[in-house]
C-alpha cells in the first residue's frame, strides 16, 4: 500500500518512521503547508517523498497527523477521493471531527487517537517506537466501511499497538480527564511560576515534582488550544471537579486539618493500582 501523510510533526513523522518497518507498506509520501518541515522530513528519512496534496489524494491510506481543527478543513477537502481510499485522523478529540465528515466520505474514515506523544513537536521530534505498545482508541467504527476499518486495524497492529472501540462521546469525556484537563493544569503551574518577580531563583530550585508536572507545557500552544476548542464542555467539567479537589485540600490546610489531609492523600494514590 501506498501512504500518505498529511502533517510532518511528531505523530506524522513518527508513524512514517514506524510504518517503514512493516512489509504492509511500499511507499511512504508526505505532504506539509510548511516548507522547512518537508525539508527536514526528507532529511531525516521520515517519508520517501514529498508530494503535493492533489498527489496524496491518490494514496491507499491518508493519515491526517495535524491539529484538530486543521483535520477538519482538510476533511472538506477530500470529498473527491476514491471509494478505496482510507483515511484515518488521528485527533485528540473525535466528536466534533465525526459530526465535521462529509457524508460522501464517510464511510472512508476511521476517527482514530493514539494514546502516545511527547511535549516536543516538528520533524525533528519524530520517534520510531513513539507507537509501540501502546493504545490507539477507533470510535464509531460502525459508520465505516470494512474495507477502511480492516485496513487501520492492521495498519495500527502492525506497528505494535494495542486497539480499543469506543463511542466519540465516551472518549472525549475521558480525554478530557486524562489528556486535556493535565495540560491545562501544567500550563496553568508554569504560568504561576512565570508570574513571579524573580522567576528564575524560583526554577533555579526546580526538581522531579515540579519538570514532571510542568513537562507538557512545553507542548504546542496551537495544537493544544484547538484541543481545548473543541472538546470545551468536558474540558470545563474536568476543571470544576479539579477544582472542588483543590478546594478540599485548601480547606483542610487553612482549618490545619492534617488528618484529614493526609487521609486525602491516601485516597489519591490508590489510582496507581490500577494504572
């Protein structure tokens, strides 16, 4: 099969990288509004070729590796591709992408979230096993053709991951939780460091806690603002229960409630036993 990637960054690079270690694939083909990405994309090996996106019209499978918003223009854009052609996105947020498919297309399209990434983004950020052994979630799978839902099915297998079905609502309220409301909260704490006078002493003492939690803020302002766009209900429910969270230990701290605080805490870390 021939592959086309729309969008050169970390996901699209990286599956381009994991993609050529399958014997599925006989071409890989990018296509990037960004000049310099194709550039390094070739560079770094990431794609066979750079096409224009008339060209990536024509391939087996697209994958659309470029924010939320951006998939949902380029959807628009590819009303005219050929009833055996796939395409796949693969989007933090599905719900708004679904109801944004044109009808004529979709049963082409597999709504698609690999549950891996990084905070760094552009070519150079590409890794080869960014994919391995992990979770790739398909929503609504009932509305795409078998020819188009078999294909991503091995497409994803075969680079090691491990797939979940699940309805577009369902996921966008539990990305909510364990994607979208944790950026929020990391930009939030940076934001609250960068507020100081002397915000330099201060990340001068920075340790684990603080580059854990503060990591993912480094990631791409632009993609993460379209996330939060289009899931803003669940992402606005997740910070209101975050919030009661917080006044609760705010609470227990003002009223030197320690028992009570440390029983709090005790509660939270059982999460890890069935992470």
């Amino acid at each position: 099969m021939t592959i086309g990637i729309v969008g050169l960054g970390l996901m699209g690079g990286s599956l381009g990288l994991a993609l050529q270690n399958t014997k599925l694939v006989s071409k890989i083909v990018g296509f990037d509004h960004n000049l310099t990405h194709c550039e390094e994309a070739l560079k770094l090996g990431l794609v066979h070729e750079i096409v224009s996106f008339k060209e990536i019209k024509t391939c087996d499978i697209v994958f659309l590796a470029i924010p939320v918003g951006g998939i949902i223009r380029t959807l628009q854009e590819l009303q005219d591709i050929a009833p055996n052609t796939t395409i796949v996105d693969l989007g933090s947020t599905k719900e708004e992408i679904i109801k944004a498919t044109p009808p004529r297309i979709r049963a082409n399209f597999i709504a698609a979230h690999p549950m891996t990434g990084t905070e760094r983004f552009g070519p150079s950020a590409a890794i080869q096993n960014l994919y391995h052994d992990k979770i790739v979630v398909l929503c609504d799978t009932d509305n795409s053709g078998d020819l188009h839902k078999n294909r991503a099915i091995q497409i994803f297998s075969h680079i090691g991951m491990k797939i979940v079905f699940m309805d577009a609502i369902s996921h966008d309220t539990h990305a909510s939780f364990i994607s979208h409301l944790p950026h929020a909260i990391s930009y939030a704490l940076a934001n609250s460091v960068m507020g100081q006078e002397d915000p330099k002493s201060i990340l001068l003492l920075a340790a684990g806690g603080f580059k854990d939690m503060s990591r993912i803020a480094k990631s791409s302002p632009q993609m993460w603002a379209d996330i939060f766009k289009q899931n803003k209900e669940n992402l606005l429910n997740s910070i209101n229960l975050f919030e009661k969270e917080l006044a609760k230990s705010k609470k227990m701290i003002q009223e030197d409630d320690w028992q009570g605080l440390e029983a709090w805490m005790s509660k939270a870390t059982t999460l890890h036993k069935i992470l």
